[in-house]
C-alpha cells in the first residue's frame, strides 16, 4: 500500500499519453511559455509607464510636536 510503484506510473503515463496525445501536451506546454513571457512582458510595460517618484517637499512655517514627558513616581511626590 502506500504510494505506487513505477509499474503504477507508467500505465497512468500511457493512458494519458493515449487521451491526449503527444502533440497536444507540447502544444499545452508552448500554449503556458507563451502566457508566462506576456505576463512578464507586461509586468515591464507597467514599471516603464510610472513616473519617478518625487521627493516629498519641506513643509515651512510649522515645528515639530514637544516631546512626551513622564514623572516617575518619586517625581509626583516631590
């Protein structure tokens, strides 16, 4: 029991050549390459298209918050 052995596998591999054929697999396999270089071909399309980024410009006129200041317990009693 368990996994099958080779004999298993290689009936399974001559059904499927049988239904499918080998030229329809290599076709189904050039059909998948084909999707995977558009895919990537447009993913470097997109980056091309987008602007640079600008700097984020200084904002004048305004200060920073005061930082948060805690007393310790010894600091409240006194």
């Amino acid at each position: 029991m368990g996994s099958f052995s080779l004999m298993h596998w290689v009936i399974v591999l001559l059904v499927v050549m049988l239904l499918f054929g080998g030229g329809r697999i290599s076709s189904l396999m050039g059909d998948v390459a084909k999707g995977i270089k558009s895919f990537k071909k447009g993913m470097e399309d997109d980056s091309d298209d987008m602007p640079a980024a600008r700097p984020a410009s200084k904002i004048e006129g305004q200060r920073a918050p005061d930082p948060v200041v805690t007393k310790t317990e010894e600091q409240k009693q006194v």
